[in-house]
C-alpha cells in the first residue's frame, strides 16, 4: 500500500482527495496539511511514500527543495491548474515525478498516482510537448535583472540607479538581449520579461519606500536557463517512462 501525504491550502480540496482515495484499497492518504510548516513537520514524522502538493501561489522553488531533501524516498507529485515551462523544469530538476492537473477525473488521478509509486513519470502531453518545443535563453543574473525590472516599467535611467550601473551601460546590456531573445524592442522585451521571467519560482517583494517594487528573485544559480511555453497543461494525459 502506498501512503500519501496531501498538501493544499484550500481545505475543500483536500476534502475532495480524501474522498477520492477512500476508495482504492492500495493507496491511503495519511494526512492533509493547509501550512507549509505543518506539511515539513509531518513529512519528517510520517515518511509518505508520495507527496501530492498544490502547487499555491506561495510555494518556491527553494520550498520544494527543502521538502525534498526532507524526505528523499518519497515521490513528489504537482497537483496543479497551469504550471510554466520553466517552472515544470526546475520542479523536474529537484525530483518531481509527476505533474498532473486539477481538471483530471479522479480516476485517471488515482491511476497517476499508482504508476508514479511503482516508478514511473507521469506528465500530462501538453506540457511534455511544450518542453520539447520551447526555445531555451541563457541570461547572465544582471540581464535577468534588467529584463524584470524593464517588464516593471522602469525607464534606462531609473534601471541604471536600481542596479547601480551607467545609463550608457544599460543601453548596452539592452542592445544586447534584444540581439540574443531576438526582439525589436524593450515593449517586447517587457512582454518576454512578463511571460517568462515573473511567473516562475521566486518571490516578489516590496520596496519600502516609493511606488517601484523590488527586483524580482528567483532560485537558482547562474547563469539562468528561461524558456518560452508554448501553452498551458490541458488535454490527455500521458506518461513518460
């Protein structure tokens, strides 16, 4: 039997998996958190044979790889409305087995999970195609900077005093990626910046004073690898061995 251990901060869906996995005699749901403290403290006292997280809009790249390294044998499972590209990658990287949609009926969820138990991956085709087709950039940590902070509507001079660098110097690190992300202008780089660079792992934080936010964090280490998705999780499911 494979215990579960369930985390969403939306109790009426836990509610709704508890009651899915009542049925099937190989599989036991263990416990349901709604905190991500509560979830570390019970993957260190239970040792579930499978995590199924909600991927909510606080989890972090750098929250999953604590979660991991917390409870090495058991397989992390997504449960997730849309994911990106990029993000689907990092999660990958960190030891997710699989990644499925909250639009799934419950028993193509129960089979998921029963195939990622006996070690299988299991990704839904949408997403597995959209990382096959998306175009990787490779951006240095300063033109990560400069993409996001272009995406927040900062002008070169406003870019050169929040990173600390010369006007003249800005305009070169832009003419630069619009030769690599092979854009026209920082209108499209901003759409890039937007679609690619703010809505993967990280944090979005406030400055203290004034209207600007705080330069978007991400995990990671340098030089950063972004990608284009193509479109969002939708369709059949598939796995991938």
């Amino acid at each position: 039997m494979a215990s579960i251990l369930c985390y969403s901060d939306q109790p009426i869906l836990a509610l709704g998996l508890r009651e899915i996995l009542s049925a099937p005699s190989d599989l036991e749901l263990i416990d349901c958190c709604t905190t991500r403290d509560q979830l570390m403290d019970r993957v260190s006292e239970r040792q579930p044979d499978l995590l199924f997280l909600d991927l909510t809009p606080d989890f972090t790249l750098e929250f999953l790889t604590a979660v991991h390294k917390t409870v090495k044998s058991a397989k992390i499972v997504l449960w997730v409305h849309f994911i990106s590209t990029e993000m689907a990658l990092q999660a990958m990287g960190v030891g997710v087995r699989g990644i499925i949609s909250k639009t799934l009926t419950p028993d193509v969820v129960i089979t998921s999970l029963r195939k990622i138990h006996e070690g299988e991956l299991w990704f839904e085709k949408a997403l597995t195609d959209s990382i096959l087709t998306a175009r990787r950039y490779t951006l240095t940590r300063r033109e990560g900077q400069i993409v996001t902070l272009v995406a927040q509507g900062l002008k070169n001079k406003e870019l050169g005093i929040a990173l600390n660098i010369s006007e003249g110097t800005v305009k070169v690190y832009l003419s630069r990626l619009f030769k690599k992300l092979g854009l026209k202008d920082r209108f499209e780089l901003a759409l890039f910046g937007l679609k690619n660079l703010t809505t993967g792992y990280g944090t979005q934080s406030s400055t203290k004073s004034g209207n600007r936010p705080a330069p978007f964090v991400q995990g990671g280490q340098d030089p950063r690898a972004f990608f284009v998705e193509r479109s969002p999780i939708q369709g059949v499911p598939s796995k991938a061995n």
